[in-house]
C-alpha cells in the first residue's frame, strides 16, 4: 500500500456526519480534545475531528488510542470498529443507544424460544439465497456470468464467458472489515447498543450484517476491469477499497436498513 491515509474520506459528501478511517502506522495516536478527536502522528501536525461530525470510525493496524477518546466516542454514539493490520475484524465499541426499538425486543423474545437460533439463521440463509439470485441475474444481464455460477468469497468463476477472478480470501476479509463499520452504524441507528447486544449474545449482528452487506458490491467487484486491455482496480490498495465502499455508501446504508426491516418482520410472523 502507498502512503498512509486517515481524514474524512470525502468532505463533500452529503450530510453532517462523517467516517474516519484510521491507518496505524507511524506511531498513530487518537486523544480527546475538547469535543474533537486530536489525531497525531510523529513529524506531522495533529489533526481535529470533531466528534458531533463522526458517523463511525474505522481504526486499523495499531493506533494508539487514549481511554478519554474511546469514552467520548462512546458517550456520543460513534461506534469504533478495530481491525488487524490485515483488515480484519478484532472487535468493537459501542455506547449507549438513544433507545430499544422493535427490533431489540423482537430479538429478545426470538431468543427467549428453544428455535429462536433456528429461526434467526434461517432469516440469514434467506437474505443470503435472494442476494445471490439477484446477483446471478444481474451478472447474466451484464454478460460477465451468464452461467448460474456464482463467483463470490474468494471462489474461481467457472463456466463459458465467467468473470476475471474473484477476490482472494485476504481481500474479501478486509472488505468485510469495511462493511463492518457501516454495519456497526446501522445497528447504532436501530437502536442497539453495547447493552442491547450485550444481551443478544451469541447473535453476532454486526458481522451477519456485514457479511449480507457484502452482496451489494460483488456486482461492480467481479465485472470490474473486464474491458480488454484496461486493468481492473487493485483490490489489494485500501484505498481502491475503502473507495468502493464509501462510493456506494447510499446504497449499502439502503440495503442494511432493508434488511434489518425484513429481520423484524420475519420474527413478527
């Protein structure tokens, strides 16, 4: 990868608040100034992130973060997702929600039943089989996969006319890391916090939710750089990634919220 990044990735984008995508190379470090995240680094003058402005904060490799940063993160319902320096998931940090909605309690009761595990992995199965049906179809129509084949989570494409590869194993994982702190996001803004989930344990909402999320940027992953002589993206820069997601970040938030309404209606019925 080339130089270090971290910023809001896009100033212009709509909307007040922000991600902060946090690289943890050259000695990174995150404190608490004030009403703002003070990210320094050595040799290079600190940077402000006010935290009224932080949608979520993605925080990769090894940053040094002060115990005031992550509480205040916390006290302001900006969830952190950590990853390894390989840009998978290690783990979170929520703070408490603004309330238990629906879904909390629909989740709550699923698991007060024997079949309650049951019935939350079949809803997962069935978003899973409808955005791999919607997938194969879109894929066919774009003649990158006209086979029902589907090449997707590091597999080969197969059969006449398939798609270059897929992405290996390595890169699926950080692009899931990606997608985990949009899902993190999202469960902030349904209302569940580090107490809801606490207490939904073993759910593991927010990679289930990443993992489903994944689906919406297969398409636009396997048809990349299929032009002749044009050289696709290189899925291995976090940039070319995190790219991907943020330019599709209206899209992923409508389809998480798309989802975690089918949950709660699936566990109404």
């Amino acid at each position: 990868m080339g130089a270090e990044f971290h910023g809001l990735l896009d100033e212009h984008a709509e909307g007040l608040r922000k991600p902060l995508y946090l690289q943890g190379q050259n000695g990174l470090a995150v404190e608490l100034d004030g009403p703002a995240l003070r990210v320094r680094q050595p040799e290079r003058a600190a940077v402000f992130y006010p935290l009224a402005r932080l949608a979520r904060v993605l925080s990769k490799g090894g940053v040094r973060w002060t115990c005031d940063a992550l509480l205040a993160c916390a006290g302001a319902g900006v969830p952190v997702t950590f990853l390894d320096g390989d840009g998978e998931v290690r783990g979170y940090l929520f703070g408490p929600s603004s309330g238990e909605g629906g879904l909390y309690w629909r989740l709550r009761a699923c698991l007060s039943h024997a079949d309650g595990l049951r019935r939350y992995a079949d809803w997962r199965r069935g978003m899973a089989d409808h955005a791999r049906r919607a997938l194969e179809q879109q894929l066919r129509q774009a003649g990158v996969c006209p086979e029902p084949v589907l090449a997707w989570r590091g597999l080969t494409p197969v059969g006449p006319g398939a798609a270059v590869a897929a992405p290996d194993q390595a890169v699926w994982w950080r692009m899931r890391g990606l997608l985990a702190g949009i899902s993190a996001q999202l469960l902030v803004e349904a209302g569940l916090g580090a107490a809801q989930l606490a207490r939904l344990e073993p759910l593991d909402l927010v990679g289930d939710l990443a993992e489903l999320l994944s689906w919406a940027l297969a398409g636009p992953v396997l048809s990349a750089g299929r032009r002749p002589g044009e050289p696709g993206p290189d899925w291995g820069d976090d940039r070319a990634l995190t790219g991907l997601v943020e330019g599709r970040r209206e899209e992923l938030f409508r389809f998480g919220r798309l989802l975690l309404g089918r949950l709660q209606q699936w566990l109404e019925t």
